[in-house]
C-alpha cells in the first residue's frame, strides 16, 4: 500500500483537521460527534440541508458545505455510514427554525441511521424532511443496498437543493426541488482498478490487466458484468444507451452533461468521454446547456469515471446556475 500517511489508524482525524483548517472560512469542524456545520452555524430563517454517508469520496461531504449548498454534513469512517448522534448533531447544526432537509444517498446503513437522526431530532420539536437520491441506473440491488444505488448525480441534487433554500423557500418547495432532481437525472458508471482502503491496506477487488467492470459501485460493489478493455467511444456508447433508456429524453429538451471521475481518471480521460457523449447527445436533437467534468464523487484512488445527465428546465437551470461557495464547488462568488 503505497499512501501518503502517517498511521492508518489516523487517517480520518489527520483529514477531516487538515480539510477544516484549510477552508476555515467556510466550514466548521466539531468532534464528538463528528460532523461539519457552516461556518457561523445556521442561517437564522432558512431551511438546512445536510447529507452524509462514508469518508473516502471527497470531496463529498463536508466539501459541499457552504453558501448555496449544504448547511451541514456528516461524515462516518471509510465506506461506513455516520452514526444517528452524528446525524443529529449535524441536524441540530443547520436549523435555522424553518425545518431540515435530509438528503440522503440509497444505501441500507446511511437509510437506516438517517431514519433514526431524523427521530432524535423531531424529538426536539426539528421539522425534517428527507429525500433519497437514487440515480444509479446500473443495477436494482447490490451488496450495500435495496434498490438503485445514490453516486454521482447526488452532488447536483445539493447544489439545487442548497440553491432553493439560500434563497429563502419553505421545506415543502426545497423537497420537492431535491425530488425532482432526482427524478430526472440517471448515472452509471465504470472501474479499471480497485482502490485501497487504509485500514484495510489492500485492493478492494480485483480486475485484470485488460478487464473493467461496467456498472461498478462507488465501493466496489459489482457492476453488470466485466468486460475486456474498451475504447473510450464505445465505453460511452454503452453508459449513455442505458441512461438514455431510463431517462426517455426527448429531441429538443435541454440538458446537464456531467463526468465525473473516480479519483485516479485524468481529466484529458474525462474531457474526451465528454466530447463523444456530447456528441451523441447533439446528434439525437438533445440540447446540452450545462456542463460538469471533474472529480466531484471520487472512490478514493479508483480508476475510473461515472456519467450523468439530467433533464433541464427553467426552473432547475436557474437553481444550477445560482451563486455556490464550498470547498469543491464553487461559481458566481
């Protein structure tokens, strides 16, 4: 295992001190439990939204804590869902007295734990809603979860939530933003090589020199099926034709392109994904107004890179497009 690190045993603290001392001016940092807040805490007034789920995909999670974005996240240890406490505390950190939105991506441990956080908090007289973004359209099931798995189009699902409710709307209306998201976005990925948790200081699965994995899951859960090696057109091909079928897009609608790389893709790999399936797109009467590449959902040092579209109107153009501020995203400030 070749890391830059000190002690595995470490690695979470050392991280999560370096990441707040860096952005200080955006994000707080708070232990036990562990989670982070806005820096200031809680716009008084506002809905907060927040989110959460495993360390090692950064910069999601505390990465998209800021203005337009998330109010508060929590992160739990690599690959593991954050505990209830955390999640509360997390809560009690972005309420502002107009409720808390729940974002949460589909896996059973972060479904179950968010579930119990939203009963602490409702306990303390917190309106909570939650939304559980889903946009995986690779497989039904896998090892972490019931259902499509939530990966990259989550990160988008906040910036348009995050947006709604900066701008001062109710609960209701920051909910039903998040849901549409995820209704009209679809995402499906691909992995060349494992990464390696430091803690475990191996592989966390296996592929041969001229094998990928289509479908794979940001944890390495299995994907469709592997294949021999690919040309980056038809791995392309093969991504959108399943997304294209689950999304049912039609000649003249506007869209958001977005390719996001796993940790170890270079961008030139992820720029030249995007010229073909920006291509396809163009030639179906597909109109992309929008566009994202880079490492905003990564797997650690996995090789590889995810594809999504989402369906765009008005209403969540704007929203796209409105002023962030945050350690991983940042436009309009």
């Amino acid at each position: 295992m070749k890391k830059i690190i000190n002690d595995p045993a470490t690695v979470l603290d050392e991280m999560n001190r370096g990441f707040a001392t860096a952005y200080a001016d955006i994000v707080e940092l708070h232990d036990d439990p562990l989670y982070v807040c806005r820096a200031g805490g809680a716009v008084q007034g506002k809905v907060g939204v927040i989110s959460g789920g495993g360390s090692g995909h950064e910069p999601l999670g505390g990465g998209y804590v800021g203005e337009g974005m998330l109010s508060a996240a929590a992160p739990g240890a690599f690959f593991s869902s954050p505990t209830p406490d955390q999640i509360l505390a997390a809560t009690q950190a972005a309420d502002g007295g107009a409720g808390v939105l729940h974002l949460i991506l589909n896996y059973t441990g972060d479904i179950l734990n968010f579930e119990t956080g939203a009963e602490l908090a409702e306990l303390e007289e917190i309106d909570v809603k939650t939304v559980v973004i889903d946009d995986d359209v690779a497989v039904e099931n896998s090892t972490y979860t019931a259902g499509r798995r939530g990966v990259a189009g989550a990160i988008v699902a906040f910036k348009l939530a995050g947006a709604a409710a900066d701008r001062g709307d109710d609960l209701e209306n920051v909910t039903r933003i998040a849901a549409k998201a995820n209704d009209n976005m679809a995402t499906m990925g691909l992995a060349m090589t494992a990464c390696t948790v430091p803690t475990v200081g191996k592989p966390s699965f296996e592929l041969g020199e001229d094998e990928m994995e289509l479908g794979i899951g940001v944890h390495g859960e299995p994907g469709v099926k592997r294949v021999p090696m690919m040309k980056a057109d038809d791995i392309v091909d093969v991504l959108l034709e399943k997304v294209l079928a689950d999304l049912k897009l039609e000649s003249g609608e506007n869209v958001l392109l977005y390719i996001n790389g796993l940790g170890a893709t270079p961008l030139s790999e992820q720029y030249i994904m995007y010229n073909h399936a920006h291509d396809v797109l163009t030639e179906k009467g597909i109109n992309v107004t929008r566009s994202q590449i880079g490492n905003f959902f990564t797997s650690l040092e996995m090789s590889g890179a995810s594809l999504t579209v989402m369906r765009l109107d008005d209403e969540l153009t704007e929203l796209y497009d409105a002023p962030v501020r945050t350690a991983g995203w940042r436009a309009g400030m």
